[in-house]
C-alpha cells in the first residue's frame, strides 16, 4: 500500500489508519514503520535484480533532463524506455542523482557512470533539450558508446526533444506578436472602464 499509493511509512501509526484496521481484521498485527520500510526495501531490491536482467539483453533509449531546486542543488533524472520481449513499451526512471553541474562532460560521465552501474551498453538513443551542454555530454558519450553495438556509428544517437523545440518556437513566435498582444490587452482593460 506504501508504494502503490505513495504513502509515508508512519502511516502504521496513524490513528484513523489503525481504526480501520481493527475493524476490518482485529486479529491483524500492525507492524511498525521500521518495518514497513524494511519490507519496502526488499521489495525495491528485488525489483532491481528483475529490472536489471531485463535490461540487458535490450537496446534501450533514454531521456534525460537537469535542473536546479529551489535551494539551488542540481538533480538530472534518467528514464529508461524499451520494448520488451513480448512487443510492450516499457518505461523506468532509473535514477534520479544529485549532480554538480550541468556542464556537458560533468552530464556524460555521470550517464556513462549510470550506464555502467546498470550494466547497460546497448543504447540505441539519448533525448536531451537544446541547450548546448547536452551536445557536449553527447560528444562525450559517443566516445564511450562507439563499437559493435553502435547504431550507424551513433550518428543519431542525440534525439532532440520535441516538446522542448516546439517550446522554443511558441516563445519566438510571441515575441514577434509581443506589441500586437500589449495592444489588446490595454484595448481590452480601457475598453472596460
């Protein structure tokens, strides 16, 4: 229930929790939130080692993104997308890492560093946005990705993120219409008066 529904593990300990509990089972022992969490992890364990296999016999694509929190700590979270043995999609974040910077090589060894811990040296693709560091953490990676297992001597490993152009593009396009839209706005709040 934990995982499933994104719960705390002291919700053991919540009252309302504990009511409904005894009432739906009163022979059932709750465990303690120490518990819980132990049994989570072996379950997060568990799933690893399946995770794991399964990704090495598959050529996996990746996306990737970096950004900074409030409190100005850099994270990058990496998701791992596949088709498995029986034609399904298949999509995992794999990990989700306090990074030092968003500079391209600091980006490339810290993907071929989590390539490596996941033993994964099929990759058919890297989607990244435009910035210019993720074109220096490609370079990189292509040093590390190159051989037999390269598609087409990685010439199209970097896939650039739609979503991320189409942004780019909107905010050019507004830019141009940025006096037409001040225009109506003022027409708009002198017209109400």
């Amino acid at each position: 229930m934990c995982i499933k529904d994104n719960q705390p593990f002291r919700i053991v300990e919540h009252e309302g929790f504990r009511e409904l509990m005894n009432e739906a089972e009163p022979r059932f022992k709750m465990p303690s939130r120490w518990t819980v969490a132990r049994d989570c992890l072996k379950i997060y364990g568990e799933e690893l080692v399946k995770l794991k296999k399964s990704l090495v016999s598959q050529r996996v694509s990746f996306t990737t993104d970096t950004w900074t929190s409030i409190q100005n700590i850099n994270y990058m979270c990496l998701t791992a997308h596949w088709i498995n043995d029986d034609w399904k999609m298949c999509k995992k974040i794999l990990n989700f890492p306090q990074i030092g910077s968003h500079k391209g090589v600091a980006i490339g060894k810290i993907l071929v560093d989590l390539f490596a811990q996941w033993g994964i040296d099929r990759v058919f693709t890297i989607t990244l946005d435009n910035a210019s560091s993720n074109d220096n953490a490609i370079c990189y990676l292509k040093k590390f990705l190159s051989g037999p297992e390269a598609i087409l001597e990685n010439k199209f490993l970097h896939m650039r993120c739609c979503a991320h152009i189409l942004n780019l593009v909107v905010k050019d396009g507004l830019k141009e219409q940025h006096e037409s839209i001040c225009s109506l706005r003022n027409w708009k709040m002198v017209s109400t008066f």
